[in-house]
C-alpha cells in the first residue's frame, strides 16, 4: 500500500510522557495512519523532518468507551508511533499554541 508521508504521520502526540521521553529518550510521538508500517513511518519522518530515524516503536490504541446521555458509543481505535532520532540529529519541535 502506498501512503503520501503526510497521510503517514497525522499529528504530534503532546503528552506528558510523550514531552519527558523526548528530553531524556530522543523519541518523538506520533498519532500515525492505522495502516502505516514501521519503514513507511521511518520513511516519512526523514523525509518531512529531515532527520535520521534509529528505531520505531508501534502501540495500538483501543478506543475509550464514551456515554452521551442514555446511549454509550466508542471513540475510533489509533495507533502511536514511537520514532527515536540517532544520536547527534537535532530535536524535532512543535510550535505549541499558549
């Protein structure tokens, strides 16, 4: 399957955890297309960031059960990529609105 890189990678993942690996791990987070593989994910954020990428790491998200009054519903199932830059690439930064 082919994917454009900016269909790949859909956005960043801005958590607290996800903000203390990246200052001590050097890995990023990523919400990532649900049929995107690690070597597309690789692919893409060289190619966007132009960065060097050393390993990928992949979470399923299951969706969150949600209430809405009497009915009940889920929230879409995604999946998280983990991406870890090489060492002596410079970080990846997100503008961050105030």
């Amino acid at each position: 399957m082919k994917l454009d890189a900016r269909k790949i990678l859909i956005r960043p993942v801005i958590t607290e955890k996800a903000t203390r690996i990246k200052e001590e791990e050097r890995t990023v987070a990523f919400e990532v297309h649900p049929k995107a593989n690690k070597l597309q994910i690789k692919q893409a954020v060289e190619e966007i960031f132009k960065v060097k990428v050393e390993s990928v790491r992949i979470v399923k998200m299951r969706g969150k059960t949600r209430r809405l009054r009497f009915k009940a519903g889920r929230t879409k199932h995604w999946k998280k990529a983990y991406v870890k830059l090489r060492e002596g690439e410079r970080m990846i930064e997100f503008i961050e609105a105030v």
